[in-house]
C-alpha cells in the first residue's frame, strides 16, 4: 500500500470521524436545550403555584381581618352601617387590588418562563443545525485530503 493511499485512507477516516462526533454533538446540544426547556417550563409551574398559594394566604388573612372587626364593631354596639361598613368594604376591595396584583406578578412569572423555554429550544435548534453542518465540512474536508492524496500519486 502506498503512502498516497494510506494518506487518503487517513483522511477519509478523519473526515468520518468528524462527522460522526458533529452529529453526535447536535444531537447533544438539542437533548440538552430540550432538558433546559422542560426546567424552565417546571419552574413555571411552581412559580403558578407559588403565587396561587400567595393569593390563598392574602385571602385567609383577609378574611380574619373582617371578622376581627366585625367582632370589634358588635361588641361595641354599633350597627353595621356607614363607617363600620365603609371599613369593611375597603378591606375588601384593599385584599381584591392586592390579589389582582398577585394574579399579575403570576401572569408575567409564566410569560418569562415560556419565553425562556421557547428562546432554549431555538437556541438548540441553531446549535445543532451548526453542528450538522460541521459535520457535513469534515466529510468534505476527509474527501478532500483524499483527492488530493490520490493526485499526489
């Protein structure tokens, strides 16, 4: 076997051996931005959960809030008119803004999170698309060496 030969031989090898870790590597590179996508879409969900559970407590505490002053305005003889009824009504609407609030800040959270899941997964398209075309130089580049390996002999 001649030098030109083993030379071509070496190159086509290489070239292959290119490809072959290029495909490799954007296969990676989508499985992991898919992986860094569903994180970012679980974090979603625990965020929802977490503002849900907010607005729960934001609720309860409400709540306690108008019964210690209905408690407070019946042990004080008063009726439940003008004032004391003016009291309860800003209470309630104080606790319905600070929920919608709530509801907001939870709106923008999942906006965020599917933005960056979806910004994940086109950022690993891109790379392994890259990375396909890497691999699809080195098999041009192996078959180059080759020709030039041959017409050297």
């Amino acid at each position: 076997m001649s030098a030109e030969a083993v030379a071509a031989g070496a190159s086509v090898v290489g070239g292959i051996m290119g490809y072959k870790g290029n495909m490799a590597a954007a296969k990676n590179a989508q499985a992991v931005a898919n992986y860094n996508a569903e994180v970012a879409e679980n974090e979603a969900v625990l965020l929802a959960r977490a503002k849900r559970d907010q607005e729960e407590s934001l609720r309860k505490q409400s709540d306690r809030l108008e019964g210690t002053q209905r408690v407070m305005v019946a042990s004080s003889g008063v009726q439940m008119t003008g004032s004391p009824l003016q009291t309860l009504a800003d209470t309630y609407f104080s606790t319905e803004e600070d929920a919608a609030m709530i509801q907001y800040a939870s709106s923008i959270e999942q906006v965020q999170k599917a933005s960056e899941a979806t910004l994940t997964r086109t950022e690993g398209r891109a790379k392994a698309s890259a990375l396909k075309y890497a691999a699809y130089g080195s098999l041009l580049t192996g078959a180059e060496g080759a020709a030039k390996a041959q017409s050297l002999a």
